[in-house]
C-alpha cells in the first residue's frame, strides 16, 4: 500500500511540476494571452510536459487494477 501511494504521489508531482514548467517557458519566451492564442506548437510543448505525468498515472492505475 505505501508503495502504491508514493507511486500516486510521483504521478502527481510529475503533472504538477510540467504545468510548471510549460507557464515558465510561456513566461520565458513572453507570451502574452491577451494579444494571442497558444499556437500548435506551445500546446505540442505542454504535452511534452504534462504528458508524462499522465502516463505514469495510467501506468499506477493499471497496477492497482490488477
């Protein structure tokens, strides 16, 4: 059980840490909301990102399923 809950834990920060990540590249490269959309290129780099931490968390689930 312990094991399981550090596991979630990972997935969690690994989701939380890329959203962090892609609004500090938005900050970086000076993006501004107000004057333009995110283009496909910024939304391909936050599932780069964020992606991970998705899939880590599938693969926990997948794990305490079976």
């Amino acid at each position: 059980m312990q094991s399981s809950r550090k596991s979630l834990f990972l997935a969690l920060a690994m989701i939380i840490a890329g959203v962090i990540a892609f609004f500090l590249f938005l900050y970086v490269t000076g993006h501004d909301p107000d004057e333009r959309p995110l283009t496909l290129m910024e939304w391909v780099i936050a599932g780069i990102l964020i992606g991970p931490g998705f899939g880590y968390l599938m693969k926990w689930r997948r794990l305490r399923d079976s």
